[in-house]
C-alpha cells in the first residue's frame, strides 16, 4: 500500500504540472526514479495515464478519471492529517512563504517571527523573488503562499487577500538639499529594479520618464549605489530610517505623481489552504491590521 500511495501522489504532481521533470524537481526525486514509479503505477492499472506533448504530458482518459477520483481524497487526507496536528499541538511540516524583496525590511520579518513563535516545530522555507516570479511561483504550487503588489496579480487561477497599501519615498543621500519633491518636473537618474519588478514598472507607469543608471535586485545593493552617489532611489517609506542612516541616506517625500502601491497575500484558487498555510495567512493579516499609516503621507 505505501508504494500505492507514493505512486498516485507522483502521478498527481505529474498530472498537476505537466511535466516529469518538474515533478521530479519539486518531489526532490530523479527523473528516471519518477518514470519508474509512474510505470509501475500503469502497469498495474494496465492503462496509460500519460501521452507525450510537445511541451510535456497530457492526461489520457484513464488518467483524467483516475485525477477525479484521487485527488479530493488527497486534499481531504491532508488537511486532515494537518488539522489533527494542529489540535494535539503537534505543528509539524514545512510551509513555503515567497515574497517580494522590499517587504521583508518591514513585514515579512514580523510575521515570520510571529508564526514561528507559535508554530516551534514548523519548517517555514522563505524566498525573496520579484513580483512576477512570486506569482509564478504560487501558480506552479512551488509555494504556499505569496506576498506580492496587486498590479502582478493577473491570473484568474489566485486568490488575493489585502494586507496593507503602501506609498513611496524618494531616498537620496544625507547632503542632498532636497525637503520635498515634485518629480513631474524633475530630471531624475535613479537606481533601480530590472524592468520586470512591479515597483520598476509602476514608476515607468506614473508618466515619470527617469534614466536609470544602475540596477539592482537587492534593496543593500541599491543602498550602497545611491550612497556611492550614482543616483537616487525609489523605494517604500516604510523602510527603516535606521537601516537608511547606516548607508548616510534620508527619505525625502513625494509630492508629485502619487506612488502607492497595495500589497496583497495570495493562495491559488484551486486548492483549499492547508492549516499550517492558513495559520501564516492569518499571522500576516494581524500583523498588516497593526501597521501604522504611512509616515511621509
């Protein structure tokens, strides 16, 4: 029986992302050990649940009917077997959290250390990627859970939940003369996100025009630029003024154009939320109801 069960949770990871390949590397597994168990698994059925694409594989009709049939009974065993851990104080399990990189200097560090201090026993794995590959990410069912700007959110197969909104300060070096800025009449040469980050994108679709001398992908890497004196930067006002201090760098306000963003959780749609991803969900909603308004509003 347990060779069963390893064989149709292979075959539903197959069947989820369309490829051996990408189930072999999410299951930690050989690709040939997948192939394998997939064969064993049609040999006893004496179907084939898999035809080759281009692209990957398709289910044949043996595999959709035999997808309907096991994949409830999964989700329903697991969230199961979750919530019974829960009850007996016995949290145990990995939860895998990706969020977007400027959060984790004022957001994501809290609600991490909240979770953690009522979940011990808990592997909370956590990536810091852009936007775009945060939902990537959640879409592909590589993460539970993402924190992300809404205007990444695109696909109809998520659900969003709204953490908190967030407004955008100039950061410029500690000599810098600058008290409050209109940028619509501004020459601005700025270090910046590569283009694919949202926060890249939201600047280029305020109407501003900057020139971007430098990119970065880290928030201490763009720090260390503007403190080196190749440009200013744009970045949330929640960023810590002590972490600014540190690189001889302040926080100047934006008058003009209006820089918000809204920061939002988001699950696929598809699956019930196990409890331990609920929990850290939960935690992060507190955690953004205690926010204080934005400080250079």
């Amino acid at each position: 029986m347990e060779a069963m069960d390893r064989q149709l949770r292979y075959f539903l990871r197959i069947a989820e992302l369309k490829s051996l390949s990408k189930a072999a590397e999410q299951l930690d597994q050989t690709q040939s050990g997948i192939s394998k168990q997939l064969a064993a698994l049609e040999t006893s059925l004496g179907k084939p649940l898999f035809v080759r694409t281009g692209r990957g594989v398709e289910l044949t009709e043996a595999g959709r009917q035999l997808q309907e049939a096991v994949l409830p009974a999964y989700g329903a065993i697991d969230r199961a077997v979750d919530a019974i851990r829960l009850r007996h104080g016995v949290s145990q399990g990995t939860v895998r959290l990706a969020t977007v990189h400027t959060l984790s200097y004022y957001f994501t560090a809290d609600v991490v250390a909240a979770f953690v201090s009522t979940h011990p026993s808990v592997n909370l794995s956590l990536l810091g990627r852009s936007s775009p590959e945060v939902v990537s990410l959640v879409e592909a069912g590589k993460v539970d859970l993402g924190f992300v700007y809404d205007a990444a959110v695109d696909s109809g197969g998520l659900v969003s939940h709204v953490l908190f909104d967030d407004a955008m300060c100039l950061i410029v070096r500690d000599t810098s003369t600058l008290q409050a800025s209109d940028l619509t009449d501004s020459t601005l040469r700025l270090v910046g996100f590569p283009p694919h980050y949202a926060l890249r994108r939201m600047i280029h679709s305020s109407g501003l025009n900057p020139e971007f001398v430098a990119e970065a992908e880290t928030i201490d890497a763009m720090l260390r630029l503007v403190s080196s004196g190749v440009g200013a930067c744009i970045l949330p006002n929640r960023i810590p003024e002590k972490l600014l201090t540190d690189y001889g760098l302040r926080k100047v306000p934006i008058q003009r154009p209006s820089l918000h963003r809204r920061v939002v959780a988001i699950l696929r749609a598809d699956r019930q939320p196990l409890p331990l991803t609920a929990d850290l969900l939960d935690c992060a909603m507190r955690i953004s109801a205690k926010l204080p308004p934005n400080p250079l509003e």
